[in-house]
C-alpha cells in the first residue's frame, strides 16, 4: 500500500513518536505521525472464580485514585508474561502459580500504537508489594459481580480494566472460568 | 498531590505532547511525558438486535485491512454525539434516527490521555459515504454472535471495538438491548 520513509522525532522512556511518509496508491503523499507506546501486560489476580483483586492508585493524569487491574510496561528482554509476573509482584504482593493469557489487542487502529495483553492470575500467594517510589497503591478484594457493575457505572474507566472484566464476566456466565 | 508546572513539546492535528513536572508529597520531582489525543467517539449501527454493521479498512499501523466499528476523532466544537453522527456518515453512508451512548471511558491510565465515547445508533437510513480520500473502506454487515466470535479469537483485535461488541453481547443475552 506504497512506499514509506519514517523519523523517530521523539523518544521518551515509555513511548516514541514517528513521523512517517506514506506514497498511497493514487499518487497522494501522506505524513502521518505515530506513538509507538512501549507493550503493556495487565493482571487479574483471581482469589476464586467470583473474587478478584484490584488496585486504587493514583493517577496524575486523572489527578485522583482510580480503580484498575495491576499493569505496566514490559521491560527489554522481558515477554509479556515475565512482565506480568514481576508488575503483579511489585505492584499488589501477590504471586501465582498459575497464568493463562485471555487476550492480546491493540488500544488503538490509528495514531497510537500499543500492544495489551491481558493475564489471569490463580494459586495466588502473598508476598510483600514493591511499588516503585512513586508509586501509591492499595490492594481492594472484590467480588467480580461488583467489579462489572463498577464498568456498567463509569466508576471503572480504563480500556484494559474493562476489558478483562467484561471477558470474566462472560466466562463466568458461561461457566468457563 | 503536589504542583505541576507543564510544557507541549509536539503538537500534531490529532495530539499533543506535554513533559510535566510533578511535585510528590514525599519531596520527590518526577518529570512525566504525556499524550494527550483528541477524543474519539465510536458508532456501532445496528440493523437489529441480532446484526449490525463493522467496516473493513486499511490502517496504515497495521499494513493490512482489519475490521472494526467506525470511529474518528472529534472536531473542535462538536459533541461526541454530532461527531459520531458525522462519522457514521463519512465512513459508511449510514444516517440513524436513534442514537443513544452506552460507555465513555479511557483508554489509558498513564502516559496516554484518550477519552472515548461509543454510541449506538438505530433505526439506520442509507445515504452515500464520504471517506477522507486517504481512506479505504468497506461495509461489512455481520451478525453479533459472529462478531463476538472473532473478538475471541482475535481476529477483532483493537480496543473500542472489543469493548462496544462485549457490551453488546452482553445486553442482547441481558435481554437488554
């Protein structure tokens, strides 16, 4: 779909941003510019199949705590599983002896770009949390029931957050969790 | 939670990128870099309770069609209702008499700030599509137990669109939509 020349404009720890050239196929040049966000793995540490754990942090973006599911960035050399188990660490505590990946997506078509995958976590232990400095985090036990219903209210808010639970939620309800 | 002094340091037609400096409780000054992305709204049109209709388009992130609920960026001065409204009509030529918003949310938590709003839109009229001349798309009409089915297994694989189909399975087994 055409040729394309491309410059790394900006370049920052969790993200870059690329202007690039595209030749589309009727003659039209195209500068696009992109963010290319570093992956992201996400974290539901199941207690039971109807009890969950998740996060109230705060979030300077919003400038308040939000509720979510435990995620970061995936470090270098790191596979999006080996991040997940060192974020659910260092963030909530907890470790687990079981892990299955429920989905992979992008957050986005166009623009941003930004690679999510979601874990379920079970056989969960309890360790001691290593939030990083600048971290300020509490674990909330909750049951999956008034997690949905948080999603379906607004008061859960973020794309990832959401999609787990309403991915639980069908499993649930289809008695494959 | 402390003072923040901020500075856009690129800014594009659909985003700007802001390093803001945050002073914590704790005497710690963090320096953060924020997307911030102008916000998007995005249209599931519904034929029935049963059908609805997704496009095929190329994304240039992707370098190849995939399949997903039109969406676009909304203008300045616009609602996210006139911007759908807008898009709908652009991408697939469709007009709706019923419109109603079933989730806002964010598509992120940190680094990058992109607030989405998805509508459904029924009781649909075909009119003639006006795509941008730089994009590509077709109309596909699909049932929701289809759609649902290639969100699992990934062949539907971007963010608003999962979210949009999860709530829409869900309200149609809810006896709801």
């Amino acid at each position: 779909m055409g040729k394309a020349t491309t410059n790394i404009i900006y370049s920052q720890k969790f993200f870059d941003v690329e202007e690039r050239n595209f030749l589309l196929p009727h003659g039209i040049n195209k500068k696009y510019s992109i963010v290319h966000r570093r992956p992201i793995s996400v974290i539901f540490p199941l207690e039971d199949d109807k009890n969950l754990y998740l996060i109230l942090q705060y979030r300077h973006l919003f400038g308040k705590r939000i509720l979510e599911a435990p995620a970061g960035h995936i470090d270098n050399g790191e596979t999006s599983l080996d991040g997940a188990k060192r974020e659910l660490r260092e963030e909530t505590g907890l470790e687990a002896r079981s892990w299955k990946k429920i989905i992979e997506y992008d957050s986005s078509g166009s623009v941003i770009e930004s690679h999510v995958s979601i874990f379920l976590a079970r056989n969960l232990k309890r360790g001691t949390a290593l939030p990083e400095d600048y971290e300020d985090i509490k674990l909330i036990k909750i049951s999956l029931e008034e997690a949905v219903k948080k999603v379906m209210s607004g008061e859960i808010s973020t794309s990832s957050t959401i999609i787990g639970l309403l991915l639980l939620d069908k499993a649930y309800k289809e008695n494959k969790l």
